[in-house]
C-alpha cells in the first residue's frame, strides 16, 4: 500500500488542490436543491413532493446546460497545456454565445414541460404546485448558464478557487432567503413553495454576474482574454465547441433523465413513495456532484497533459483521480448505512415517509462506488476529447439496462420503489465498468507513443 501511495503521491496532491474548490462549486449545484427541500419538507409531504418533481424535471435542463458549457473545459486546458494562451478568449467568446443560446431555448423548454404536468400523471395537487416552483426555476436558468461560461472557463485554465467562493456565498444566501420567505420571517409574507422559488432564482442571479465580473476584470486573466471579442464569431470554432459539448450534455441527460424518469414512476405510486425518492435522491446526488468535482480536476489535468504530450502523466493522474474517489464514496456509503434513519428525518417528520427512504438510503450505499468511478471515466474520457462512445455507454447503461429493469422489478415484479432503485443501480454498474475499460485502452495506447520530453 505504501509503494502505491508513493507512485502516485505526487498526483494525490496536484489532483485534490484542484479538485476541492471544484467538488464544493460543484455540490454548490446541488445544495440548491438539498436546501429548498430541507426547507420546504417541513411545511408538509405535498409540498415536499413538489419540490422532488420540479427539482428531477429541471435537473435534466440544468445538466444539459453543464454538459454544453464543459464543451470549453477540454479545450482551455489542451489549449493552455500547449502555451496557446491567447487563444482562450476567443474559445471563451464562443462558448458564451452557444450557452446563452442554449439558456433561452431550455428556459422556453422548462415552461412548456412545467404547463403539461397535470399530463404526466402526478397527484393533482403535487403537480399544482410544481408548475409553480418550475417557473421559477426557468428564470434561474440563463443567469445559470452565464455562470457556468465563465466557471469552466477559469477552471480550464487550472483557477478553480473563485468559483468555490460564489457557491458557498450563493448557497448560504439561497438557505436564510429561502427560510425568510417560506416561513414569512422579518415581516415577509408566508411564501410557501414560491418562497424557495425566489431564492434560487435571487442566488443563480447574483452568482452569474460575480463570475463574469471576476473573470473579465481579474488582472490574472488578461493575457487569456486579448482575444475575447463577441463580434468575431466563427461557426468552425462554434462547431467545434458544440461538438464536444453536445456529447457530453447527452450523457448527463441519459443518466439524470434515467434518475427523473424514475422519479415519474414512483410518482405513479404515491406521494409518500415520492417524497421519500426525493429525501434519498438528493443525498445521492450531492455525493454524485461530490465525484463530479473530481472527475472535473481529471478532466482538467487529462486535457494539460494531452496538450504537453506527456502520457505517463495523464495516466497516472488519472489513475489517481479513480483512487481518491473511491475513498471518497466509499466514507459516504459508510455514512448512508450508519444514518440510513436518522438522515431522513432532517427533511420530514412523516413516519411513512422517513420508513421509505430509509431502505432507499442503504440502495444508495452500495451504489456509490460505481456512480463514483463512472463520473471520473467520463471526466478522464472528456479531458481527452473522447466524448462519443461514452454517450453510447451512458445510453445503454440507463436506458438499456437501468430504467427497464427497474420498470420491471417495481411493478411487474411488486418491489415498488427499491425495486425501481435496483434498476439504477444495475445502470450505474454498467457504465462504471464499461467506461473504465475505454479509458483502459485509450490511455494505455497512447503511453506507447512517443512522448515530449521522452
């Protein structure tokens, strides 16, 4: 154990002074959605429930809006791994155009899905109050996307600090806004859902003009942004962008619209089944943003070292990156199972409710391992440009084998929900292993390559 600790030590500590800012802007995304059902759990199940619908439909938005702005990540890093620095504002510039783009198409798109609920068969007053929550949440998403430009962008270039600042200040201002105007604290009126409504779109706002304002006007970033100029847009460079964004945004969608599907079927079971999908999907997805971040810093180094030619490198860093999230999801399965009660419990006092996410909680434990590996081979696999072929694993994985499976065990097979949450985690095992094997051969041929410096 040593001797492997020694080989890789180097890489264990470049990789986590990169990835810790990163995992914290990153759960920063979904503490957003941790806090609002926090929040809003105790007024009441219903309410809870419309919280989990709104928040599982927008999260198929928001991470198809995080797939497109990391179009820009792999090429700021190959970019400047190569010495290329002027050529990071004008791939900057580009990327901005695309995401605001795509931030007012799926802004449209948020509203349309939200007017058509009642359609998808909710419980009637679940669905009421989740169409109000998703208008909302539509608002947030081009100030969301603004963010996100400017975001990947200094963290391309290795300055991943700044991001973690705004989340942090953005989620706690997200928490005291939202219990302010739920609970009609200071004099406010009684808000209710629309209370946390509110204050996700107050805290997406504010956190998009930061960013922007800091990367445009940081000293730190003016060799980068000579070429930063909105009027010379080329379609090649959008198209090239698009190329590697568009990839990656289908994979978040296969995987979290797996997740959202799933939530529509246990919708189909009852409220109480759907407020506890929520309490235990968003425990998971906060550990999952967690893996996020560092397959984002793998990513990252992975497209450094591509740039410089430096293959071992990128092997070994990436190898390392598996290692640390797999003791990271590792400690979060042990506090699952230890907490499998008392977790639910901080969201509902409902004894109905805190018995079935209970038993989903210990579902969730076995699964982190592979939802952990598999982020981390799709951040290596992105970082590296490769976006194509993980797209068709992370199809198959959720839709092949996930979602029908689950299907079939919770209804045909009378499992109910755990048998629903069986399904993803076969999905989730798939993709882990499949994906692990083409980073396996990605990177073992080109160590075989003639290197810079070699």
């Amino acid at each position: 154990m040593k001797q492997l600790y020694r080989k890789y030590q180097a890489h264990y500590q470049d990789n986590f002074h990169l990835a810790y800012p990163v995992v914290i802007s990153q759960l920063g995304h979904t503490l957003v959605g941790l806090s609002d059902s926090i929040i809003i759990g105790h007024t009441g199940k219903v309410p809870l429930a419309a919280v989990s619908l709104g928040n599982s439909i927008f999260t198929v938005f928001m991470v198809t809006g995080i797939g497109m702005s990391y179009g820009l990540t792999p090429l700021i890093a190959q970019e400047n791994g190569r010495g290329n620095r002027s050529n990071c504002g004008y791939l900057l510039s580009h990327s901005l155009i695309i995401n605001i783009i795509t931030g007012i198409v799926l802004f449209f798109a948020i509203l349309a899905v939200g007017h058509n609920l009642e359609r998808m068969n909710q419980p009637a007053d679940v669905a009421v109050q989740a169409k109000l929550f998703l208008q909302y949440l539509a608002f947030s998403f081009l100030p969301l996307m603004v963010y996100l430009t400017f975001k990947q962008f200094a963290e391309g270039l290795g300055f991943t600090r700044q991001a973690m600042n705004i989340s942090i200040a953005g989620n706690v201002l997200n928490i005291l806004l939202g219990i302010t105007l739920v609970y009609g604290l200071f004099g406010m009126p009684k808000m209710g859902i629309a209370g946390v409504g509110i204050a996700t779109f107050t805290d997406r706002l504010l956190m998009g003009i930061t960013m922007a304002w800091y990367v445009l006007t940081s000293p730190r970033f003016k060799e980068y942004l000579q070429t930063f100029n909105l009027r010379n847009i080329h379609r090649a460079t959008m198209k090239k962008i698009a190329g590697l964004g568009t990839p990656v945004a289908l994979q978040y969608i296969f995987e979290v619209s797996a997740f959202s599907g799933a939530a529509l079927m246990v919708g189909w079971i009852g409220a109480t089944e759907l407020a506890a999908h929520q309490i235990a999907i968003s425990l998971a997805s906060m550990t999952y943003m967690m893996a996020s971040g560092i397959a984002a810093a793998a990513g990252i180094r992975s497209g450094n070292n591509l740039g410089r030619g430096n293959f071992t490198d990128l092997r070994h860093s990436a190898i390392a990156s598996y290692h640390m999230v797999l003791v990271m999801m590792g400690i979060t399965a042990i506090v699952f199972m230890a907490g499998y009660r008392l977790l639910p419990a901080m969201y509902i006092n409902d004894p109905a409710v805190i018995s079935v996410a209970s038993g989903l909680l210990l579902i969730a434990a076995f699964f982190q391992l592979f939802d952990g590996t598999q982020v981390v081979g799709l951040g290596v696999l992105r970082g590296l440009g490769d976006v194509k072929i993980p797209t068709i694993i992370t199809l198959l994985a959720y839709w092949g084998m996930g979602l029908p499976v689950g299907y079939l065990l919770g209804f045909h097979f009378n499992l109910g929900v755990q048998g629903i949450w069986y399904g993803l985690l076969l999905g989730l095992l798939g993709a882990s292993v499949l994906l692990f094997f083409r980073f396996q051969s990605i990177t073992r041929r080109l160590e075989k390559q003639p290197q810079n410096g070699a």
